[in-house]
C-alpha cells in the first residue's frame, strides 16, 4: 500500500514519540502495517529532537508528556528546524490549554489516545497534507484561539513595508473557507475542485504573503475579516 502526499508520492515517513514502550511501539507497527514507511521512534524529548532532525519524517506523532523536554518544546524545535514536518500530536489529555499550547506551538493536528486506528491512520494521512486534524470538540475552541490571537496587536514588524501583494479570487475564496475552519476536502467539495487544486492554492498564498503555515495563514484572515464574510 502506497500513501501520497500532495505532489510527493511514495510511503508517508512517519515518527513516533512516546515515552512508553508497548504503546509506542504498538503505534508504529500498526502504522507500518497500514503502509507507512515509520523511520524513527524516540521515547524522550531530546531524543525525538535529535532523531526527528535525522530521520526527515514527513509527520511527527508526538505525546505530550515526555521525560527530559515537553512535547510543546520538541514540536517548537522540530518545527523550527523544518517548516515542512507536520506534527500530529496523540494525547491522552483532552485539556483545553494542552490542545491550545499543542497548536501554539507548531502542532498541525491534535487527537486523543481514545482515537481508533483507523482514525490515527486518517489523521496521519491529512496531517501529511497540511489539512489541520482535531478529536471531535477540540476544533471549535482551536478557531477560537485563532480569532483570539487576530484580536491581539500585531507584531511591529509591518511598519514601512509594502501592502501585501494581490490574491486572485479564487486564492481570496479558498483563504476565506480555510479561516472558517474547513479543511482542504470540505473546500475541495465546496469549491468543486480537487484537494491538489486546494493545496496549490494555500501554498501559494503562503508564499505571496510570506507567512509559514496554516496557523498564520488563519490569522492573516481573521484579521482581515474573511471568516465573517
């Protein structure tokens, strides 16, 4: 079985991080068998940091709790270190403030350890593509921290710089549904295009405007008010 990712084929390169050993190890095997190629495991956060760096997955399945670094900094890290890795996280915390500092943080998605494997499988598939994954509940409060953070002043940093460059409408369009929390199938079916199509356009939105991910690409939106149009 052979997984794709938006224009990359092959086998999803998944990691799994976790510090006990049945239960990572059972996540790895079941992922292997489904046709994911796992390439590292680690079992703290300085090792998920060093091994992550090493192995290039294309999705991180991260625990939060971890000996040595909490998961929140290893995704900070991972993250910082390459933009394009997609972390995933798998908790058994359902706590507001974990899922939101997860998101903060870097994390592309956020599911607890109650989750079937089937669902871990999917999640891990759409995590790959950028699409933003979350437990049933949790997605509602992670568009509200996203509002709350487009409320907050931005930062200095736009002073003296150009207005941002144009978006054609069809951009325009598939920003506004990515700010109202659709995820790039619901936009493909809204829109009647293909996910690929989607992509295309979410990454060269990112580009024209020179932001990084989802998450900042949900605020630039907010804050212009394209989640209420």
């Amino acid at each position: 079985m052979t997984e794709t990712t938006g224009e990359r084929q092959g086998p999803i390169k998944v990691m799994v991080v976790d510090d006990h050993p049945m239960w990572r190890d059972a996540v790895a095997r079941d992922l292997a068998e489904s046709g994911f190629e796992v390439v590292a495991t680690a079992g703290d956060g300085d090792q998920a940091v060093r091994r992550a760096k090493a192995a290039a997955p294309d999705v991180l399945v991260l625990d939060l709790n971890l000996p040595g670094k909490p998961g929140v900094q290893v995704c900070k890290e991972v993250v910082a270190a390459n933009p394009a890795l997609r972390v995933l996280v798998l908790s058994a915390s359902g706590e507001h403030a974990d899922v939101l500092e997860a998101v903060k943080s870097g994390a592309t998605g956020y599911l607890l350890k109650s989750a079937s494997t089937g669902d871990l499988q999917d999640a891990v598939r759409r995590t790959a593509v950028g699409d933003p994954v979350f437990t049933p509940g949790l997605a509602g409060l992670v568009l509200g921290e996203y509002r709350r953070l487009a409320s907050e002043p931005a930062p200095a940093q736009d002073t003296g710089e150009p207005k941002a460059p144009r978006l054609t409408d069809r951009e325009t369009e598939v920003l506004r549904l990515v700010a109202k929390g659709l995820s790039y199938k619901q936009i493909a079916e809204r829109l009647v295009i293909s996910h690929r199509t989607v992509q295309n356009h979410v990454q060269n939105t990112l580009g024209k405007l020179q932001l990084h991910n989802r998450v900042e690409l949900v605020r630039y939106a907010i804050e212009r008010g394209l989640d209420d149009e």
